[in-house]
C-alpha cells in the first residue's frame, strides 16, 4: 500500500530537511517502497530517520535490497568521489560498490535475516578518491531496522574511517617494536660488556640488575641481586664507595672515580683493587634521583704493574744519583738532546740552563772530539752499544775532566720514537790513576828494557863462543836462558805498548810488507819455545799490506802465544790466511780447553781473563788480546773468537790490503 497522498507532501518536506530535525536527508521516488499505511510506518522509521540525520557519526539506512534509503551529512565524506555515490541511492550494492561487496554482503545479509548485530573493526576496505582507488580502514556496526508490523525491513549502519587511527597504531607498534629491538640489543651488549655495569635503586643502594664482568669481578652470584649494597658487601663499610654514592643521590651529579683503591672480600680473604668508575645519577620524569648507575673498569693488573715500574724507576734514580751518575737523551727524530742536572753539572751548565748535543762535543778535548763523534754516528747506524773514555773542558773553570760515556740506539716501538740514550760517569780520579800506573809501567818498562838488552846480547855472545860446546850442560842453560830472556822482552813490550795507548801516544810506523812471510817468521820464532806441540801452516798466498810490521808481528806472536799456553801437551795449532777482494783473514786453531760464552764478549777488554781451574797456573795480565784488539783497530781491521769448550778455540784477525 502506498502513503496517503495527502500526508505525502508533509513527509516529503519533511525528508528533504525543512523539519525540525534538520541535516538533509536524501530520498529516491517513494511510490515504489512499501512500507504499510501512514499510521503504521511513523514511529519507528521516523526515528531512525531522526537519530541518521542528527548523529555526527557516519551512517545510512540499507532498506530491502537495494543499497542505501538515507544517509547523513557525516556520511558524505566516506562516499568517495562525489560524481559516483550520490547515485548510489537505491542501487544495488554489487553494482554500486563492487569493490567494497564482497566484504559488507554477508553482513548485511545477517541482519536482514535476522542475525546478532555485526560489529566490524579497523576492516580494510579500499574506496576511489582523487581518481584512484585508495587503501581505508573502516569500523562498522550493522543492526536490523524492523518496520511497523515487526517485520525486518532494513539494516542500520554506522561506520566511521579510522585510516590514521590504523595508520598511527601501526607506526606506534612499530617504534614499540624497534624500541623492544634496540632494547634488547642494548641489553645484551650491556651484558656482555668487557666492562663492569650494576644499578643501584634507592637509598639503600638495592642491586637491581648486574652485567657478567661485575658478577665475575665481584665473584658473586644472582643470589645479590636484590640484595642492599651494603648487606652483599659488608666489607666494604669504611670505604669511600656509600659515602660517594649518598653524595650523588642527593645531589643529582656524577662522580668519577680514578685509580680508586678499595678492598673485595675474594676466597674468605680482602684483596686489594683498582678501579676507573663512574656513578651516573639515573633520574624520573620530574628529575629526581631514583637509582645510581656504576660503570667500572678494574685496572689492578695495570696499577701494579705500573707501580712497580715506577719503584724500579725510583730505585735506578737513587741509584744514578748516589753514583753520581749524569744522563742524556737524543731524539733520533727531532735531533733534541736532553740532560740529567748532573750531567750539565759535568759540563759546567747550570740546572735549568739548555745544553745541546753540539755543546757537549765543543767542550770534549779536540783530540778526542772527532773519535765520539764518530762513536756516537756509529752506534746509531749500528745500533751497537757506545762506549767512550775522553777529557772534557768545563765552560765555567776551564778545568778538565776525564768521563766515561756509555749509551745506545733504542727502536722506535709503539708509541715511542726511535732515541739514542746513556749515562755519563766522572772518572777523573781512576783516569789520573790509570795515568799514573801507566806512567809508572812505562818508566820501568822503559828502564828494564835497557840491562834486559845487554843481558840478551851477553847470552848471544856466549851460544856464539859455544859453537862446539864441550859442555852440553852449560849449553842447554843457555838457549834456555835465551828463552826466557825473549818472554821478558815481550813481555815488557807489552807494556810500553800499553801505556803508548793509554796516553794516546802509540805510534804506527806504517810500511809495505808481505803478510805471509811476517807470519812464516813468526812462526819460526816460536818454534823454538815449543816442546809438545806443533804449528802447521796451511797454503797462505802472497800478499802485500801497509802496516806496522813489528806491531801486525807482535798480533801473530801474541796469538800463537796464547794458543801454546791453553793447550794440552801433544795437541796441534794451525795456522791459515785466506784473502778476499778487500782483505786479509788471518785464523789461528787450537785443541785447547776452549772458552765459554759468557766470556767472549769479555776476552778483548783490557786485565780480563778467564778465570778457570785450567788457567791458575798459567801466567799472564789480561793484556795481550786488549792490545791485540787495539793495534788492529788501529789499522782499520778487526779481530774475533770462535769457540767451543772442550773442543777449542780459532782466533780470526782481518786486514786491508793494498790494491
């Protein structure tokens, strides 16, 4: 049945929004819907119309099969494109929303059959806006519609886009996400931290979490978290940690502590620690301190360690200082040199005086200045340990000082750059000894050199008188005379030769000679002396050098000298030259009782001796290989040891040769 025509109009204002509801209210050609006589339909459908036009919630009335009956202005804007849904009006939903059909059909369906309600929340449903189909969230609420006989004729629908509430949910759970993340990584990298990490919570300090490095430094277990500070650690009350910690509660600022000292109880006994730390104050929104974090590195080992270089330092400074003792120090790098107090005191500066290394070679005596620089260039080209014995001139007294300077070449290592470095030692006193000893030694070497030559000519005169001796007796006291008389003259030989060197006074009477017929002689002249050993000489080819023919004379004698002495009886001594494009190498071989190795680096300084049950009665000074060593240095060669104890020992000299 159709309305009362005369009440039409009425209803038909009425819906186009002249009534007191207000809000407009879209209706299609009313003739076709069948909703009961005009008594019947007012109440109910009047007021859904009422509660759709006024609500500011989405929402339109679906009325039989056909899509939308009404629908409210907070609608509109979730129609989408307004050339396409205002026509949506009394269409079919499958025509008009194809898009959108398949989700909505069953739950209208549901209410119109007469289903519970359909709520529907955050339901991607996509919608065309701007010409382009557009992803949008919506919440949904269907509800039957009953017309006047209590029939369902409708579904009530209220909707609303929640796009940006979506949208933002998602961006929040992802930021929750990433923070659960990063959380947990921050967690583990805290755990697992080399370093030590604990918060303490409240006034009473309660451990409320702990890494593994302070479980292990602690050696405590999970058992103290939980626990007050002052409950796990009663040891340390009296400490200065509670104090500290009370301080930056209270006050809200940090505290960093460096090479804290305190003591753990570790194995039922008090350790010491050293400890670098910080107590970070952990504050609330409103800014007040809550907990304490500490953060702690302990650095016992490198404490200790230190300390004890530092004692040592300070043990070798009062021992520097009570010998008396200068040092110095040259960067290779920078060529800055520096100086010990005493060592400027030595050479006449003042303490805070600058002194350089070009000053202190001004002040070395000139005819010693030249040698230490040479030295010092060559121990740090070498990397060889410098030694020098030389006078020096003092700037302020002019007077003269003998010192002693020993250094060498330190490698750059990390963090520290290649230097040259030593100490410089006062030995006025022993020099002026040495002085006078050699003085001495010289005066009478010099002294007994004359009656000893008279002696040696009386002995030649008398063997010459027993050409045929009757005497066999008085001959064999003589030559053995001869003997004896030879090992004196060397002997004493030695010692003007040593007290030439010590003074500087030596003298090379350089000469061209054959190297191999010097050696041929002295081997001759030895000869003679030897009553149980041989001397071979291997092939030695002929060559010539620029030398001193007695000094180079004196090397050969010395060493085959030596290789008599320190061999048993019966054994043999070999002699062999080998020359190269440069040089002339001399070696000399003996079976004797050989020479350890601690001693080598000793044999060639002068008075040393080895010093065995072998060598007790075996005379000598400790001068010859000095000498030997000196004579050599002197022509630009060098000499050497191999040796083997029980096996022997080759004595190897060089020099150059003429080409």
């Amino acid at each position: 049945m159709l309305p009362d025509q005369a009440k039409k109009p009425n209803y038909h204002h009425y819906l186009e929004g002249g009534g007191e509801m207000g809000g407009l209210i879209r209706a299609y050609d009313w003739s076709k819907t069948v909703i009961g006589s005009p008594e019947q339909w007012s109440q109910s459908l009047l007021t859904t119309i009422s509660i759709i036009i006024s609500s500011r919630f989405p929402m339109f009335l679906w009325w039989g099969p056909e899509l939308i009956q009404f629908y409210n202005d907070a609608y509109r804007k979730s129609l989408g494109d307004e050339g396409k849904h205002p026509a949506a009006l009394g269409q079919r939903g499958e025509d008009c929303w194809p898009e959108i059909w398949d989700t909505v059909q069953p739950m209208i369906n549901q209410a119109l059959t007469g289903g519970d309600a359909t709520w529907c929340e955050d339901e991607l449903l996509p919608i065309f806006r701007n010409n382009q189909l557009e992803d949008v969230y919506w919440t949904f609420s269907f509800s039957e519609v009953k017309d006047v006989p209590g029939q369902i004729g409708g579904v009530l629908v209220i909707c609303s886009e929640t796009t940006e509430k979506v949208q933002a949910n998602r961006k929040i759970e992802k930021t929750l996400a990433e923070l659960a993340d990063s959380e947990s990584k921050i967690r583990y990298m805290l755990d697992d931290a080399p370093v030590s990490i604990a918060l303490f919570t409240g006034p009473e300090f309660i451990i409320e979490s702990a890494n593994k490095q302070v479980m292990l430094e602690w050696n405590k277990g999970e058992e103290v978290i939980g626990m007050p500070l002052a409950l796990a650690f009663p040891e340390l009350n009296g400490q200065p940690f509670f104090e500290l910690l009370d301080t930056v509660l209270a006050t809200g600022e940090p505290y960093y502590g460096n090479e804290v000292r305190g003591l753990l109880k570790q194995h039922d006994k008090l350790e010491e620690f050293y400890a670098n730390f910080v107590y970070q104050p952990m504050k609330d929104s409103h800014g007040k301190t809550k907990s304490v974090l500490m953060v702690a590195n302990i650095i016992t080992e490198q404490v200790l360690a230190r300390k004890k270089v530092e004692q040592a330092e300070e043990m070798l400074r009062l021992s520097i200082e009570s010998a008396n003792v200068g040092t110095w120090r040259l960067d290779i790098e920078t060529n800055m040199f520096f100086a010990s107090p005493r060592m400027k005191e030595l050479f006449g500066y003042g303490p805070e005086e600058e002194i350089s290394l070009a000053n202190t070679l001004d002040q070395v005596h000139e005819d010693y200045r030249q040698q230490v620089a040479d030295a010092v260039m060559k121990s740090i080209k070498t990397g060889k340990d410098f030694s020098v014995e030389h006078p020096i001139m003092c700037r302020d007294h002019q007077d003269t000082h003998w010192v002693r300077a020993l250094g060498r070449l330190y490698p750059m290592e990390i963090g520290h750059p290649a230097h040259f470095s030593g100490m410089i030692l006062d030995i006025t006193e022993q020099k002026q000894d040495e002085i006078r000893k050699n003085d001495f030694i010289g005066m009478v070497s010099h002294e007994l050199k004359t009656p000893l030559t008279s002696l040696n000519g009386y002995l030649q005169l008398m063997m010459l008188k027993l050409k045929e001796p009757d005497d066999l007796f008085i001959a064999s006291c003589l030559k053995k005379a001869n003997v004896q008389v030879k090992k004196m003259s060397n002997m004493i030989n030695g010692f003007l030769n040593l007290s030439r060197l010590e003074s500087g006074k030596i003298h090379l009477n350089m000469e061209n000679f054959d190297l191999d017929q010097l050696i041929r002689e002295m081997i001759e002249e030895t000869n003679p002396t030897l009553q149980q050993h041989t001397i071979s000489l291997h092939s030695c080819e002929a060559v010539t050098i620029n030398a001193d023919r007695d000094k180079i004379g004196s090397v050969v004698s010395n060493l085959l000298s030596n290789a008599v002495k320190y061999s048993p009886k019966g054994k043999k001594i070999e002699v062999s030259c080998r020359i190269t494009e440069l040089a002339a190498h001399i070696s000399i071989k003996d079976e004797g009782m050989g020479i350890k190795p601690q001693s080598l680096g000793k044999l060639f300084e002068r008075f040393f001796r080895v010093e065995t049950k072998h060598t007790e009665n075996i005379s000598g000074f400790g001068i010859g290989l000095y000498l030997c060593s000196e004579i050599l240095e002197h022509h630009g060669g060098k000499i050497w040891v191999e040796s083997e104890i029980g096996i022997g020992s080759t004595f190897h000299f060089s020099l150059p040769i003429i080409n």
